[in-house]
C-alpha cells in the first residue's frame, strides 16, 4: 500500500522497537528497482533460492515487508536493511520469468539513514526471532561482524564476549573447510560444533585431519559419533585405533578401558569379561607384530578348547 500521509504532507511514522533499537518507520511499496542491496550485508553466502520464489508465487507477492532506509548516497533509492533474499528472488521473477506482477514491493522504511551500529542491531535482533539463526547464521554473521567492524565491535553487537566470538567464528570456518567433505553440505555446521567442542588438549593437528578424511571417506557418519572421541582421545589404545586409517568409531569403543566398578567385582563372568577386554585393547600394531606366531596361534588354540569345554559344561 501507498505510504499514509497526514494533514502536513508528512508520513504517518511509527516507532518499531528492535531490542534496544527504535526506529521510526512508514509503510509503503516501492519499485524492485528502487531498492538497493547492503553492501555491509551481514548475511554470506548465495541469495538466489527456488523455494523462496515458490513461496512469494503462492502468497501472490511477498508477506513480509522490506525493511528499507533511504539511500545516503542516491537520491530517490532505498538501502535494504533486512530482505535482500526476498528482494533478490523477487528480482528474479521479475527479470528472468517476466513476472512483473512482483515488480512492487511492500516495505517498511525508516525515517532517516541509520548507523552501521542502528542496521546491524536491528538485522540481527530480526534474525535471532526466526529459526535460521540457530541453523547456521549465528556463526555466519559472526564471521561477517569481524570483518566488518573488528573483534571488540563484533562482540559488543552480538551481546557476547570476544572469546565467545573467536569460537563462532573458529566453527564457520571449520564448517566452510568440511562442508563438501559431507554428505549433506548444509549440515556441515553442526559437524563442526561437535568437533569445536572436543578439548583442544586432545584435538591435535593428527587427530584434526584423521576426523576430516574419515568423514570424507564415510567412515564417520554422524555428527552424534563425534562426541564419542572425549572418550576414545583419552584413551592411549583407543585413540591408536582411531587414527589408523582404517580404524573407526566402533573399533576405537572397543578399545577403551572399561570404567571402574560397572562390572561384578568377582566370579567367572567377570574374569571372562576381563579377559575379552584386555584382547581387545591390544594396539594394532602389537597385533601386526605378532601374526604368524605359532607359539600365539598356539596359545589361542588352547584358549578356544578350554572355553568350549566350559560352555558345554555350563550349558547342560
């Protein structure tokens, strides 16, 4: 709809309250051509998204308003604050389907030109209330601030402190290092978080790279299995296991030292399962040392007799 004006010729303005930021702001459309991208935008990545565009034919235009302020450096135009993504699949409807039913636009525009401070607030204020902020974009904007404004700035503006930041931003970047290692590209946020929290102590360059080529090689295929190497890094064994290239979450599991007082503390049952435990937890290397022994394979061969006569006698 066409801005209201009052009996002064001036826009009927309102305030909009965006967490400590208030703006003073008017309804109207304008021309897609009117408005310009941000070229701060704190938002990375590609804009241009099909489902978008599937979303703005079924609602025959855009539900959500542009938030726009007048442009400080072109007259007549308008600098987008929030909505570039919908006004660029909005543009390519326009432009490349020739749709011109989509050329206007609702928007919502502030009464004067903000600060870099007042439009960074107020994006990411708008942003934390929709669900994409905790997908990927807290990360993604962090990396972004501190490009932009610098590490105390970025910080301040997102409420955190600086070594809150240095960790979003130490996961975006992860995430961009392993998002084509993964199957789902999207997804690579949340593998790097998991890895992000593992104790640095233990996080070693090996350790680092052995993680990203076993989930290039599928040999890790959760994010969830992550979690399990706080448990198998600590354990001398189990972690050898770990980085040997074939090894895997799995056979790392088996490995690790079976914690204090979770099994009987007497009997047969527990000595038989003492004693798989410690063939387990042989290092790989000691087993390669070892193949081909006769007086091993020996020793197995009477230690397999005498389990069998005892699972006969207790099985009668």
């Amino acid at each position: 709809m066409e801005a209201t004006a009052n009996l002064n010729g001036q826009q009927n303005l309102q305030e909009r309250k965006l967490g400590r930021t208030v703006l003073r702001t008017y309804r109207t459309t304008i021309d897609i051509d009117d408005a310009v991208p941000n070229e701060n935008q704190p938002r990375l990545g590609p804009k241009e998204d099909a489902e978008l565009q599937r979303q703005i034919e079924a609602n025959d235009g855009l539900f959500e308003p542009l938030l726009l302020e007048p442009h400080p450096d072109l007259p007549g135009k308008y600098r987008i604050v929030d909505g570039d993504r919908r006004w660029t699949n909005s543009k390519v409807l326009v432009e490349q389907h020739g749709k011109e039913q989509y050329r206007k636009l609702p928007a919502e525009v502030t009464d004067r030109t903000l600060t870099e401070d007042e439009r960074i607030r107020a994006w990411i204020y708008i942003h934390r209330q929709r669900k994409e902020w905790d997908a990927k974009e807290k990360e993604m904007v962090a990396c972004r601030l501190v490009s932009i404004l610098g590490r105390a700035s970025a910080a301040n503006i997102l409420g955190i402190t600086v070594r809150e930041l240095d960790k979003l931003v130490d996961i975006f970047e992860l995430s961009e290092q392993i998002k084509n290692q993964v199957r789902e590209p999207g997804a690579s946020i949340t593998w790097a978080r998991e890895i992000k929290n593992l104790n640095k102590q233990l996080l070693t360059p090996p350790v680092f790279k052995a993680i990203v080529r076993k989930i290039k090689n599928q040999q890790i295929t959760n994010s969830k299995e992550v979690r399990k190497l706080r448990k198998i890094l600590r354990d001398p064994v189990a972690k050898e296991e770990f980085l040997r290239e074939e090894g895997t979450i799995e056979g790392a599991m088996e490995r690790v030292a079976p914690s204090e007082g979770k099994q009987d503390s007497n009997g047969l049952g527990h000595d038989i399962a003492s004693l798989v435990e410690s063939v387990k937890r042989y290092p790989w290397t000691t087993l390669e040392s070892l193949r081909g022994d006769p007086e091993v394979l020996k020793r197995i061969d009477d230690a397999e007799k005498v389990l069998k006569d005892l699972k006969h006698i207790l099985a009668r």
